[in-house]
C-alpha cells in the first residue's frame, strides 16, 4: 500500500469522524447494569456528565409487582433528558483491537445492550493514530466491532516508513527493495469473564487470538541475500495469543476511578510483526493503570515487554528494549475520543525511539 492509498484512508476517516464534533445525535441509553464496569447509573444526566464511580453501583430495585406509579411521574415519552451513554472507552491498540495505544484491556469497544440490539451486533469503531517513531514514521488505520456483548472482531493495517533503515542499508552498500512495510492484523477476542461475576470483586477477563501478516519482509530478506534468515528471521505472518484481565476501582484515588489491567501475550513477531517472525514462541507481560481525575479525561501508562526473536546485526538491527508509553485521553463526547502519547520505545531496529509521539483519534459508530 503506498502512501496515497493510506494518504486516502486517513481522509476518509477524518471525514466520517466530523459529526462528532458538532451536533451528535446521542446513542441509545443502555439499560443499567450493575455487573458491568460501564454501565451507567440510573439516574438522568448529560451524555457528558457520566459518573465513574458510580458504575458499579446497584441499579435502582425494581417496584414490587402490581405497584402503581407516582402520579406525579411524567410519561415516558414527555421526559426530555436521556440517562447517560456510556463513554467511547476503551481506546483502541494500534494492533486493532480494544486498549490503550499500546496494550489490550479485557473491556470490549462499543458493545451494546441486546434490547437495543436485539441481533447482538454491536456498532462499529474505527480509529486513525500517526506515530512520529524519530528515523522511523507509521501511520495506523484500526477497526472493530463487537456481538454479543462477548466478542470482539477487529482489524489494524500498519504502513511503516522505515526511514533510516532504509537509508543505514543503502550506506553500506546493501539494497532493502522496499522502503515501506505493510503489516496487516486479523483479532478475534472473547471475554471469558465479565467484572465483578458471582457478586464477587472479579476482573473481567478476556483471551484474544490475533492473525498478523506482513506484506514486504520475505521480499526485504530477499533483496539482502537472506541477511534477516541468518539472524532468526522464519516468516511473514504468525499468531499472538494474548490473556488479559482488567479491574475498574471506582474511588480509589481522591474518590475517582483507576483501572488496572495486567496480561500474558505468547508471540514470535519482531517488532510486532513489522519485521516479520521468529520461529520459537516466547511469553511476555503487559499491563497499564489508567486515572479518570475528571469524567473526559483519562491519564495512562502502559508498560510491554518485547521478546526479542532475532539475533543482531550490529548497527542495523539491534537488540529489542521493551515499550513504555504515557498517554492523556479527551473523551470528547459519546463517541469521539482524542489521545496524545508519549513512548520511550528503545531500540526499533537500527535507531534506538525514546522520543516517540503519537495521535489518535477514535469514533464509535
């Protein structure tokens, strides 16, 4: 995919992301549920006066059978005001599913309420991020979509500017063929665990399975007389497997929300996949802790070790360090969120990426 098709891809995006910020017409209200972490209270508010911490509250009990109703109470149909929609959280991974920028959480995007929905088919998100890498620039292009309130399928296409990799290559008299990497991911998830099960403080629990191919790496290996076989280069696609938990604790800083979240990943990518796959699966860990000090703001760090397949090739591609990444999120309304980040990436083959910035912008349908 060259630059125009992604170029093209953007716009459209941007496009369709525009009524979001004018006038929005708010998404169904969801029926409160008290088992889920973003269930809103049932009480009448703004869409943009969602309270965190009262999520996990219980919904208000129902009257007993046969109970007449206060006089006093307006119809259904005269009521103005809408119970909250729930915010457009989580964000999405640039690996395409649902997460911070970097990392899963075992929350699901946009899932909806069967009485809305009676087909269980969730509504779409889709979401661009521009990854500033130093030497290096990637552009991101991520869709998903939930059914059953369970299952999560989503896509992400990566288009890397390998930038000073190409041109450190080119200096030693060697020719990479291709200066762009395309990487395409394929993610099935399916929460095993819904938060606070059995009436219990339980995270909720997610497994994911995540299909990756890349487009160029057998045809770069090529073109350098198999220098990336020699150093544990086997394929150009593979399959993640990833276990993640997450738990939302609703007032435990200054009486506002912080979700941590910790998970397993057995991969053999290189980075991610964008220089193809080793041929032995390691396991790694990744995690992050996200605070909500008001309801449209959303400050995270996320944390992923890398497993680091391939061995080095001294100036050119360098030892895998593993990811950090401080992110702020505006919850901008219903259905838009916009995240800054910041990421201390270390080496991305053969330039280290301490000073990585990085924009999102996210839109549910």
């Amino acid at each position: 995919m060259n630059r125009l098709a992604v170029a093209t891809l953007a716009t459209l995006f941007v496009l369709a992301s525009v009524p979001a910020f004018g006038e929005v017409e708010a998404k169904p209200p969801p029926e409160a549920d008290p088992a889920r972490w973003d269930s809103p209270a049932d009480t009448p508010a703004a869409p943009l006066d969602y309270d965190f911490a009262e999520a996990l509250a219980a919904a208000t009990p129902e009257e007993p059978a046969g109970a007449e109703k206060a006089e006093t109470a307006p119809p259904a149909e005269e009521t103005s005001e809408k119970p909250a929609a729930p915010p457009p959280l989580p964000f999405h991974c640039i690996e395409g599913y649902s997460g911070g920028p970097i990392t899963p959480m075992a929350y699901l995007c946009n899932t909806e309420p069967k009485d809305i929905t009676p087909d269980g088919v969730g509504l779409p998100s889709a979401a661009y991020t521009f990854l500033n890498l130093g030497t290096k620039e990637m552009h991101v292009v991520s869709f998903s979509q939930t059914f059953l309130k369970r299952f999560e399928f989503g896509y992400a296409f990566h288009h890397l500017d390998t930038g000073s990799l190409h041109d450190d290559l080119r200096d030693a008299g060697l020719n990479m063929g291709e200066r762009y990497v395309g990487l395409h991911h394929f993610n099935f998830r399916a929460m095993l665990l819904e938060e606070n099960s059995f009436d219990m403080p339980l995270p909720a629990v997610t497994a994911g399975v995540h299909f990756k191919f890349n487009e160029e790496m057998d045809s770069i290996d090529r073109s350098l007389g198999g220098a990336f076989t020699n150093i544990g280069y086997d394929d150009d696609f593979g399959i993640d497997y990833t276990l993640t938990a997450t738990k939302m604790f609703p007032k435990l800083a200054s009486g506002r929300p912080v979700l941590l979240t910790g998970g397993l990943r057995l991969s053999r990518a290189a980075q991610l996949g964008l220089l193809g796959f080793g041929d032995d699966y390691k396991a790694t860990f990744e995690g992050s802790v996200a605070y909500l000090p008001v309801d449209q703001l959303a400050l995270a760090y996320e944390y992923r070790m890398k497993n680091n397949p391939y061995h080095k090739i001294s100036g050119l591609v360098e030892e895998e360090h593993d990811w950090h990444a401080f992110s702020a999120n505006w919850i901008v309304n219903d259905r838009v969120t916009i995240t800054g980040l910041y990421g201390m990436f270390g080496n991305i083959a053969n330039a280290r990426e301490d000073s990585v910035l990085a924009l999102q912008v996210k839109y549910e349908f």
